[in-house]
C-alpha cells in the first residue's frame, strides 16, 4: 500500500521555490482564493522566487484562468501587481482586467498614467475598457465615468508611447462621448498598419453603424491585421453589407483573418453562412479552427433563434464530473 502524503500550502510555495525541479501543473488551482495566512506566507517568499518561475507562473495562471472563469487569482495578482518585473506586472493586470472589479478602476488608471514601462501602462490602458462599457450601460456612477473617460482622453490623444495611446483609444471605443470620434478617424487616417487596427478595434466597440463606410473597404486591404480587425469589426457592428465579403474571407491565407471571419459571420448570419461554416467545418483538420466553427453554429443558433443547444449524453453508469486521483499524493490544503 502506498504512502499517503499531504501536501500543505507551504509545500507548494517550496515548490515553486525549487529551481531544480518543474512546477507541478496541477497544483496551479489552489493559488486560487487564497486564505489570509495563505496570502502572507506567498508575500513572504515572493521576492525569493526566480524571475523565470514567476513569469512562468503568471502565464500559466493567465491560461488557467480563461480556461475556468471560477477559478480566482485576485490575491496572488495584488501581490505580483508590485513586482520588479514588467512582464510579471502586466501579467497580473491582465488576470485582474478579467473580473472586472470595479475597485481596481483606479489602480489600472495609476498603473497606466505612471508604470515605468510602455507594456505595463498599455495592459492597465486596455483593461479600463470594460469599466467605460459599464459606464455606457448605466452601472457606473456618472462621475466615475467622466473621470476614467477624461483621463484615457488625454492618454490616447498625449505623448505617451503609441503602443499605450493605442490602448487607450480601444478602451474608448466603447465611449459615446462626441471626443472618442475624431480621435478614431485620427487613427484610421495615420497610414500605419497599428493604428488602423487599433481604429476598426474602437470602432467595432462602438456600436455605432456610421463607421460602416470605413469598416468595409478595409476587408480588402492588403495586411492580414488590418483585414482581421475589419472582420472583427464587421461582426461587431452586425454589417450585412460585409457578408459577401467575409465569405471569401473564410479561405484567407491567414489564420487569423479566417478566424475573425467565422466569428463575425456567426454574429451578423444571413443567406448562405450556416451552410459556408458548416462546409468549412467538414472540412478542415485544424483543431482551432473546428473549434471556433463549432461555437460559431452555436452562436448562429442563438443569434438567429434556431436553438441549437441539445442535451449532453452521458453514458449509463458514467459520473457528470472528471474524477483526478493521484496514486502517490493527497492535497491537504489546510493552513
């Protein structure tokens, strides 16, 4: 019989100190919803964690997180939020930007106004956007709105580096304020591929039909990131002008200009496009694609009212959950 052995919380932090050996993965989920004493023993020993292995971390936190939207790494953010290194820092306010919490309005508006580098100032710029949104729909104090607004106003329009402004004219897109508009048609009239993307990015967040004129001929332009975000863009703003032309777009050289186009084929719907996503489906062997395809239906279903939800089959005698069992180990995370 083998021998049981519990791991603490304390184990898994000497874990991630151990250079010599790779992080389990499967103890990467119960950095989520640290207890107090958790959180301090983890702040204790930060700084003696490599730069490597934090990176590492942060990364793999990120992908976990968008794999399991329950999962919370907010503590562990707050801590990395301070750290010397850009990328680490970047990293937690990306995690952050994901929950939304009103509370940290003020913390990315710091972070991207005075943070030591462009990478870092860009993350928290581009995380205001949904805080503009929430705005935009009434659930956000009026005041808290103009300021947030006010202040990526002067970022997008300012010195700052473009990477930063850029960002900053996303989370504006969003906006219905009359000032987010000539700085969008600044964007889309400045000739570089960037800021022509960061343009049709806005003004796909902008609910706003009018810029159907600019969206459109930028489905043919000759740069795989322009086209990709007028596809995004397309789809955003529901254009069934752009139906024939996405079509084409599903046999684009690129990838990610076909995968803008399912997706913005799935929101907008029209004559012909279950039976182009569904052919498309059949077709390809690239399990990203098959992937989206998959979900685009889905969409379509919904967004069009034909249902296409069924129930999941699942075999007689088979559970409704994954069970893990690990022969050797028993995680005891109890302080």
């Amino acid at each position: 019989m083998s021998t049981v052995k519990k791991i603490t919380f304390k184990d898994l932090v000497e874990a991630l100190l151990d250079e010599n050996k790779p992080f389990p993965a499967r103890y990467l989920h119960h950095f989520s919803d640290l207890s107090t004493s958790n959180q301090a023993l983890l702040q204790k020993t930060w700084s003696q964690v490599s730069l490597r292995r934090r990176q590492a971390l942060m990364e793999d936190l990120e992908q976990l997180g968008e794999a399991d939207d329950l999962l919370s790494f907010e503590e562990v953010c707050r801590l990395a939020l301070h750290d010397s290194d850009p990328l680490v820092r970047a990293g937690a306010v990306r995690i952050l930007a994901e929950y939304e919490l009103v509370e940290f309005i003020p913390v990315f508006l710091d972070i991207a106004e005075h943070d030591e580098e462009a990478l870092v100032r860009a993350a928290a710029a581009l995380a205001l956007g949904p805080f503009v949104y929430m705005g935009e729909v009434d659930l956000l104090n009026v005041a808290v709105l103009r300021n947030l607004e006010d202040k990526l106003l002067v970022i997008a329009g300012g010195k700052d580096e473009a990477s930063v402004r850029m960002r900053a004219l996303e989370s504006l897109g969003f906006s219905s304020s009359e000032e987010v508009i000539p700085l969008i048609d600044a964007a889309y009239r400045n000739g570089n591929a960037e800021w022509l993307a960061a343009a049709l990015f806005a003004m796909g967040r902008s609910a706003n039909a009018d810029w159907e004129s600019k969206v459109l001929p930028m489905l043919d332009d000759k740069r795989p990131a322009v086209r990709s975000e007028a596809a995004t863009a397309a789809g955003r703003l529901e254009l069934k002008a752009a139906v024939r032309r996405l079509l084409e777009l599903l046999d684009d050289s690129d990838s990610q200009v076909r995968l803008a186009s399912i997706w913005a084929l799935s929101e907008i719907g029209g004559e012909g496009v279950r039976s182009a996503l569904t052919d498309m489906l059949e077709n390809t062997e690239d399990e990203e694609e098959v992937q989206l395809l998959e979900d685009a239906l889905d969409n379509l279903s919904f967004n069009d009212g034909s249902g296409g939800f069924e129930m999941l089959d699942v075999g007689e005698g088979e559970d409704d959950e994954d069970l893990f069992y690990f022969e050797d180990e028993e995680i005891d995370l109890e302080d």
